[in-house]
C-alpha cells in the first residue's frame, strides 16, 4: 500500500484505497477567524470553499505535506512547533475516497498578511479570506467538511 492511502472498506466488501489530504486550519492571531480559499474551476469539488491544503504526496509524511501544500498555496511557512493535528476522518465521494487530516495552525499569518474584511488572492490565483469561526456554517464546503466544520463553530480546540 502507497504511503498515502488508507484501506477502507468498499461497497463489494473488498478493500479500497482512500486518498490521505492535509488541510490547514490557519488561526488569525486574534483567534476569531480561519483562512479559507475558494478551490477553482476545473478541479475536484470546484466553487466550494475549503480549508488550505491538498493531497500528501506517496513518500511524504503529513507534516511535511502540510507544510509544502500552504507554502504552494499562500506562500506562509508552517512549522511544526505552529501546528497540530485536529483530527482525522474518512469520507466518500462518488468520485474518490479521502481521509482528512486536519491540523490547527497558529502564529503563521499576521494582520499584514491579509486584513481582516478584505479578499485575498493565494499563489494559484484562488481567492482566499478569513472568516469567523461563528460564521463559517455561512460557506458552501465539501460535505466531507461537515463535522470539522461543526467541531470549529463549537470552538473545540
Ligand atoms: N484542500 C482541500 N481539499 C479538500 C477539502 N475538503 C475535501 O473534501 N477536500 C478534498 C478535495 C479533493 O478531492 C482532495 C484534495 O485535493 P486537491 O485537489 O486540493 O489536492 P492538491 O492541492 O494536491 O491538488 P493537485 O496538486 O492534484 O492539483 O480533498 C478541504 O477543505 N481542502
């Protein structure tokens, strides 16, 4: 089995592969908000907002993805030390399985990055923005974000 794939179990009882996703959620220094991207036109879930990040690459351990995916993507450097695992979760798609790994990102991103209320446009050209926690049930995610999303509103981390 390919490091980024976890067996699952698939609908004939044989077990498949799902694929292994990192995704950041960037804490505002004030601790109210999170950054979130658009994804674009043309890719997987396209027009849903999601949390920075992408798939871990066949040799690479997540932390090392997780750093790779948000330097490709907002040019910010994650370290260890700013960052923790949230949890993990499967979900299936009709296209794909994936298993999310979730980790919570402090102390990258400051005020100058982008100011609060104003839109931002990341490396890959996706628009990017921070949100209250308290408002992000107000976004369109990918349904395999749904408990993330639920457990961050409640402020549990
Ligand atoms: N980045 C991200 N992906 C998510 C989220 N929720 C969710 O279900 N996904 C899914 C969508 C995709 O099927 C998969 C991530 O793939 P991706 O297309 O973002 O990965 P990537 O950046 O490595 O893309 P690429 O290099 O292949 O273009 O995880 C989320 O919040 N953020």
């Amino acid at each position: 089995m390919a490091a980024n794939e976890t067996l699952q179990e698939g609908v004939d009882g044989m077990p498949k592969e799902a694929l292994d996703v990192v995704l950041a959620v960037i804490v505002h220094p004030g601790r109210r908000h999170c950054l979130l991207s658009k994804r674009p036109e043309g890719v997987h879930l396209a027009g849903h907002w999601e949390f920075p990040g992408g798939k871990v690459g066949l040799t690479e351990g997540l932390q090392a993805a997780l750093t790779r995916e948000v330097r490709e993507e907002l040019g910010l450097v994650v370290s260890t030390a700013d960052s923790r695992l949230f949890n993990s979760l499967n979900h299936s798609y009709p296209e794909r399985d994936v298993c999310l790994h979730t980790y919570l990102v402090e102390g990258v991103a400051s005020e100058a990055y982008l100011p609060l209320g104003e839109d931002g446009v990341g490396s890959e050209g996706q628009l990017t923005r921070w949100v209250a926690f308290s408002r992000l049930g107000d976004y369109d995610f990918p349904a395999a974000n749904a408990p993330i999303v639920a457990a961050l509103k409640r402020n549990r981390w």
